[in-house]
C-alpha cells in the first residue's frame, strides 16, 4: 500500500464505518506527530504545527485550507501567533475514518 500522503480520500458516506481503536492503533505510527484526543466521545486526530510568526502561521492555515478544499474533507483550523493547531475527524459518522489519516499525512507534507 502507497504511503498515507499519497493516497486519496474516499467519499464518504453517514454509513461509513468508523475506524475501530486497533484500527487506529495501525495507522498513528504513520503519523507519528499526531495525537488522537476525545471530545465529547469523539476521537479526533490533532496536531499543534509552530511558526515564527502570525503571518507564517496564517500562511499555513491558508494551505491547509486550499488542501481541505481539494479533498473536499474540512478540519478543525485554529491559528494562533506562531502556532496552528489542525484538527481531523469525520463530521458525517462522528469518529475516524481512514481519509482523516490521509488529509493528516498530507497536512505533514505541506
């Protein structure tokens, strides 16, 4: 199998099957950087990206959300000076999918 970044996200459905926990416990070391937290019982991948300003922080966001928009796949963006925390999980089955580990992978290559 290609590596996380260079796979493509799949449509997702509100059936979709979320990612079971060993599920996920394969995929993390693909993404070593990213967390995976609980937020109201949901399992969300997250990632906290540092900068040496605002504008290069912003810049970032504005990446992240040229990507999103590509995929068609939405994180979480909050941005901060010198910081930007990305957040992924799926809205539509309310947990993970595989797509969130891919948009998180190519979130690393930006």
């Amino acid at each position: 199998m290609s590596a996380l970044h260079e796979q493509q996200c799949e449509a997702c459905r509100a059936d979709a099957p979320k990612l079971s926990d060993g599920e996920i416990q394969e995929l993390l070391p693909d993404i070593p950087a990213w967390d995976v937290v609980t937020h109201g019982g949901i399992p969300i991948l997250t990632r906290q990206f540092s900068f040496k300003n605002f504008a290069d922080a912003l810049t970032f966001t504005q990446s992240v959300g040229k990507l999103a928009e590509e995929y068609q796949h939405h994180p979480a963006l909050t941005t901060e000076w010198g910081k930007v925390k990305v957040e992924w999980w799926t809205h539509k089955i309310k947990g993970l999918h595989r797509n969130d580990f891919v948009m998180a992978a190519k979130t690393d290559k930006l």
